[in-house]
C-alpha cells in the first residue's frame, strides 16, 4: 500500500506542479531567491538579468527527484550569475546528496568564503575531505568553524574524538567522550565509539564496558547497533555473544536477512576477522550513526549524512545498502537498484541485497527480472524459503495465484520444522488458493497460519 501511495504521490506531483506553474514563478522568485524582482517583462537578481525559464525547469526537475536534470539547468543559470550563492549551494547540495562528493569539492570552497551563514554542510564536507587526506589538524579548524546546536552538536565531538585517536591521544578522545557519557541519554550515542576508540588503545576491559553500556540503552536493538557490537565481539574472540546478538536481532525481525550470513559463519565456527576500526572508518561509522537518528524526521538529509559517510570510507557496505534503502523509501527505485547490485557483490550483505534487488525491480514493474533473481536464489539455497516466499508474494500482488501457489507450495516442501514466523508462508498460499477457489486447501492453511501465530489475521 504504501508503494501505491508513492507511486500516487510521484504522478500528482508532476500534474499539480504544472498547474502551479504561474504561482510558482510568483512564490520562487519572491520567497527562495533573495534579491530577485522583475521589471520590464525582464528578470533580475541583484541586476544581473536571470533565465527564468532554466530556474524554474530546475525547480520542477528537484521537486519531481530528477536530480541530475536540476542540476544541469541549475549550471546553465550560473552562467548569468556565476556568483549566486543560493544557486551554487543547491548544485553542491544535490551533487553530495547524490554522492558525487568529489565533484562537489569545488563548489564547496567557493560556498565558505561566502559571508553567508549556512554553510556549515560545505565546511564539514571540506574537513571530511581533510581527514580522508590524514590532515586531521587541517580538519579541526573547520570543525571548529561548525554550528554548536543541531546535529553538529553531536557530530563535532565525536568526529574530534576519533581525530585525537588518530593522533595516538587515547586518553584524551575518551575522556572527551566519557564527559559527555555523565548525561545518559548521550550514552547509546557516544558510549560504541568510546568502546572502538578503547579498542584501538589495547584498552580491552574498558571497550567491553562501553559496549555493554551502550547495549543496555536499547529495548530493542537496532540493526547498526546488533552489527558495530557483533563485529566488536568476533574481532575480539567473543564469538557467543555475536551470535547472541545476530539471534536477538533476526528473532524481532522475522523477515530480515540482515545477519543470516554471519550466523552461518559462526555456526561453521568461522568467525570473520575484521579489521580493527581504523580513525577514518569510525568518523564513517559516526556520521552513519547519526543519519540513522534523523531518518524519520528529515529523509533527504539521512541520505546525505549516509553519502557522507561513504566519502570518508568508500568500502562501508552496511551504509550502501542503507543508502539504497533510504533512496527506495524516496522512490528513486534506479538509484537503490544500482546500489543493491553494487552491494550484493559483499558476501556479508549479498542475499539480503539480492532480496531487495528483486523487490526494486518488481517496483519497477519488471516483474521477469524480479522472478529471475529470486529463482536463482531458491536454486543456489534449497534450504531457505525467503526468496520463494517473496516471489510468491510477488505473483500475488500481479494476481498470476497460479503462479503464486506453485511457489508457496515448493517453500512449504523445505519447511523441516513450523515456527510462528512459517504464517506468513500459509496466509500467502491460503489467499491465492481462495482466489483460485481452491476452499479446501485455502482453509487448511489459514487454520495452521493461524495456530502458529493466532495474533495476525
């Protein structure tokens, strides 16, 4: 339903947006450009003469999320007023939004000797382009530079943190952060980096007691979290108490696929050997964090805060397949796609991001590539039922119940064991055999999808 209702969204958006055309010039002009006004049949912005007509196309390709389109009309504005300051920060805003952070450099520079106040987003790319260079000194001048309310508030100190530890001042990152911990509701954000940062000193007993503190902030542990402190755990031979975690994790979410993969690790009593977190990789890890925090509130600046993240540690796939998440949630299904192929290629996240390439191409309405991908899956995994579950789900959703039926019934031949979470399977292959009016069958199911879990109708 709530993909209809995107879908919905995304096609009234282009009819009420021509609509309000003649408004929109009035509004943008007089409300989102500072100094412009029209006189003569010509328009101006601090008297320089402006295309209209590339501003507004600009305007129009943003709101109906073709950025690439916005940007290159945006470009073609600058040419009139190659120092507008509010065009060049809504092409450097869109290019990081994007992830082309490099490209985005230039424009950056330009934007902070600006007299402007909000450029905070252009000086904290900068600093992170300083740190990914090891010029953490460099960094923390324009650190310095950043608002101390909002997000940075957070952010600062922990980038800061990490900064000092790149610096082999262990005691005083942790002390910074361990200060900041004496309010408790600062301990779930600062508590796992003063964990890593003890780490990385050989500070053993103390990381453990920051992780354990951190855990306990949580009723119920979040996926970043499950994961920082598993990997925390098998680097560090605790491997009982990852799996714990991964359990905990995969037991409130039935239908994630998150850590099946470390599971099957450390059931073949194989942990990974991850590579201490590194300085660059805990600010990545930081500014990851903290877009989780926002997601709800503000989608487009999480997605920004996650392409920044990726910046500073190129190879963070947990991120990417966030990031294609978040595009997903905004509708830009072809970005997300691209990104869960790219991921899918780790083996860590590989079959959780081959579920979500076929779900995108089903949004997409390519129901064939869909069925390719989770075919192959069932083939390459006879014991999993998760790809033959959300293809049948799939033909459901197209009305094809024969098809459906077919699928559901090839998952139920791999299920050794019924558990609560096996209703999900049944009420599937119980509502397409009554479409089918296949009754007997339809309520045979129904009745065992409801013995497993009588609370789900």
């Amino acid at each position: 339903m709530n993909r209809t209702f995107s879908r919905c969204v995304k096609k009234c958006k282009s009819v009420w947006s021509t609509r309000l055309l003649v408004y929109a010039i009035v509004v943008t002009l007089t409300a989102l450009i500072p100094g412009v006004y029209a006189t003569g049949g010509k328009v101006f912005s601090k008297g320089r003469p402006m295309n209209l007509g590339d501003y507004l196309a600009a305007r129009h390709a943003q709101f109906i999320d073709d950025a690439d389109t916005a940007v290159r009309f945006y470009r073609s504005n600058l040419l009139s007023n190659p120092n507008n300051f509010n065009i060049q920060n809504q092409i450097f805003t869109i290019l990081v939004f994007q992830g082309k952070v490099k490209e985005s450099l230039t424009l950056a520079e330009k934007l902070i000797k600006s007299e402007k106040n909000n450029i905070s987003l252009p000086l904290l790319v900068l600093a992170l382009r300083d740190i990914r260079g090891g010029n953490y000194a460099k960094a923390a001048k324009k650190l310095d530079l950043l608002p101390t309310n909002g997000i940075h508030s957070f952010s600062v100190p922990v980038i800061k943190a990490w900064s000092l530890a790149a610096k082999q001042n262990f005691g005083e990152a942790l002390g910074n952060l361990e200060q900041r911990m004496k309010n408790p509701g600062f301990i779930a954000l600062y508590a796992p980096h003063a964990g890593l940062i003890a780490e990385v000193a050989g500070k053993s007993e103390i990381s453990k007691k920051h992780f354990k503190d951190a855990l306990k902030q949580y009723r119920r542990i979040s996926a970043n979290m499950t994961r920082l402190a598993g990997e925390f755990y098998e680097r560090n031979n605790m491997s009982l108490k990852a799996k714990a975690l991964y359990l905990n994790y995969s037991k409130f979410n039935t239908n994630s696929s998150l850590f099946n993969h470390a599971l099957e690790r450390l059931a073949a009593n194989n942990p990974k050997k991850f590579r201490k977190v590194s300085s660059q990789t805990g600010i990545a890890e930081a500014l990851f964090g903290l877009s989780r925090s926002i997601q709800r509130q503000d989608p487009y600046q999480a997605i920004i805060w996650i392409q920044l993240a990726i910046f500073v540690n190129p190879e963070f796939s947990f991120a990417k397949l966030r990031l294609a998440d978040a595009l997903s949630g905004e509708n830009i299904l072809q970005s997300a796609l691209d990104i869960y192929k790219l991921v899918s290629r780790d083996p860590e996240y590989s079959w959780a991001s081959r579920l979500r390439v076929a779900k995108t191409y089903n949004f997409l309405n390519n129901l064939d590539g869909a069925a390719e991908v989770l075919n192959a899956m069932a083939r390459e995994d006879k014991n999993r039922i998760d790809a033959l579950v959300n293809l049948g789900n799939i033909y459901r959703v197209h009305q094809r119940h024969r098809d459906a039926v077919n699928v559901f019934e090839k998952a139920k031949k791999r299920v050794k064991s019924w558990e609560k979470r096996h209703w999900q399977l049944l009420y599937g292959n119980a509502a397409s055999r009554e479409r089918l009016k296949e009754w007997p069958a339809a309520e045979t199911d129904f009745l065992k999808a409801l013995k497993l879990n009588p609370n789900e109708p």
